[in-house]
C-alpha cells in the first residue's frame, strides 16, 4: 500500500468521517472562545458551572457509552465472526468435496463457485456490481441476489453427484451444512446491514452532544480561562469521534477505515480452496491498492 493510501487509512481511523469532524471541531474551538471573552468581560459563566455541569456529562456519558457504543461494536464484532464462520465452512466444505469427489472438472467447477461466493456476498454487502474478479470467476451480470444464485447453482452441482451415484445420501448429509451456512451467513449480514440503531435514538444521542457541547465552555470558562479552548477540543474529539466512529461501525461492511477488511478475507478464502482442491484461477482483477485492504 503506498504511503498517501495508508495515511489516508491512518486518517481515517483517527478522525472518522474526517470532513464533518474537523468541521464540529472549528466550530466548537471558535464557539469556546467566544465563551472565553464573554467570561472575561463579566458573563455570568460560575453560574452556569454550577448548575448541575456534572449531571449534565454523567447522563450524556451513560447513553453514550452504554448504548451507542456498545451497539455498534457488537454489530461490528457479530459481523466479524460470520466472516469467520464463511471462512471456516469454505475450508471444511472443500476439505469433503475433495475426499469424495475424483473427477478433476467437476472439483474445478465446485472450488469456482466456492471462490466466486464471498467476492459476490462482499459485493452485495456494499451494493455494488460484479467486479473484475467476480468476472474472471464467470460472473459479470449484475442480478438481483448473486450469492442466493452461487449458492443455489452450488447445492444443485453438487445435488447432481448424489445423482449420478459418486454422493451416498450420508455423504450428502454430511455436506449439507456446510453448503446452508453460505446462505445462513448471508441471511445474517443482511439483518445486520439492514437494521442499524433507531434513528430516535440517534436524534436523542445527538442532542445530548449537542447540548454538550454547548454547555462545556461555559462550565470551563471560570477555571481554565484562555486553556478553555484546548479542553474543549480534547473532549469535543472524544465524544463527537465516539459517535461517529459507532455510526461507522454499525454499518461494517463498507470500504471505511474501521470497517472489517473484506476482501482480505475474501482472498483467504480463495487461497484455501486453491490449497484444498488443487484448483487455481487466474485473478484479473486490476483493484486499486486501497480496495485489496478492505
């Protein structure tokens, strides 16, 4: 990865969503020293520091933390680990396709489909069309659900040598699962990415900061004075990079900084099944370096 693109990754873990962040933060900085002024020329800022400030950042911490934060990682980390149940399934399913199945056309039509179903799921995730992978793989039209449709031409693939005599039924019994998981994974990844946070909830978290945020200065101002601006921004960061960070993870399957590396796995995925059934395609793909990361 050459070195703008990993700065720009490094950016992006920093400040996420970094154009909007670095704005609230010009913002807040400009607003907290107006606050400074107005304390200094007799604003009646001690009040308002006594006014239940410590109340006001406890409960905004507890919502914060509490639910935002923790729903958005567990979303991330439930994502993850179906990625890893894809990777684990593809690795035992070719594992038993190879042990069973001699005929070296059909184990390469089965290990291309294999290869060809998480570049296509990875794809679906984000919304986007086949790329030059899924391309050379045999798969260039865009349609409606392409993994739903690699999963089902693999079931029947492999339906047909239960057929033709080369499956027993026990066999077929003990491939099954591994052939389900595919569209179990799929089915659960679309509940995630289809079901972020209640949009109240996010409207109420965001009122909180914003009520935040107003109030901090002011709570400052009559102790820090000129240094108000400077904690001002520590804790604009934290809490403003809190929230955007989950609203960025909650969603995890895009090409964001924070989001879980598709295509890394996608790639493992494919080198194991190379590895297993001793079946290999070329990759055509001509990705920018950013993309093969994520």
């Amino acid at each position: 990865m050459s070195l703008p693109k990993k700065f720009n990754v490094w950016l992006g873990h920093l400040f996420p969503r970094v154009g909007l962040f670095l704005f609230i933060m010009a913002i807040e900085a400009a607003y907290a020293a107006l606050v400074v002024y107005f304390n200094q020329h007799g604003a009646a800022a001690q009040k308002l520091m006594e006014a239940n400030g410590a109340m006001l950042t406890s409960l905004l911490l507890s919502v914060l933390l509490a639910l935002r934060t923790n729903s958005a990682y567990d979303r991330w980390w439930e994502g993850r680990k179906l990625w890893g149940q894809l990777v684990n399934d593809s690795r035992n399913l070719s594992i038993k396709l190879r042990a069973r199945i001699a005929d070296s056309g059909e184990l390469k039509e089965l290990a291309r489909l294999q290869i060809a179903f998480p570049y296509a799921l990875r794809n679906y995730l984000r919304g986007e069309p086949p790329d030059l992978r899924l391309a050379s793989l045999g798969f260039d039209k865009a349609v409606d659900h392409l993994p739903l449709q690699i999963a089902n031409q693999l079931s029947e693939r492999i339906e047909a040598q239960k057929k033709e005599g080369v499956l027993t039924e026990m066999q077929l019994l003990l491939l099954d699962p591994h052939v389900r998981a595919l569209m179990d994974v799929s089915g659960a990844c679309e509940r995630i990415l289809g079901s972020p946070l209640a949009g109240a909830y996010k409207n109420m978290i965001w009122l909180g900061v914003g009520g935040y945020l107003l109030a901090l200065p002011w709570l400052l101002a009559p102790t820090l004075e000129n240094w108000t601006v400077l904690f001002v921004l520590g804790g604009t960061y934290f809490v403003v990079g809190l929230e955007m960070l989950a609203e960025e993870v909650e969603r995890p399957f895009g090409h964001d900084a924070n989001d879980i590396a598709l295509t890394p796995l996608c790639k493992k995925i494919e080198a194991n099944i190379t590895e297993i059934m001793g079946q290999k395609f070329e990759d055509s793909s001509t990705a920018d370096l950013y993309a093969t990361s994520h």
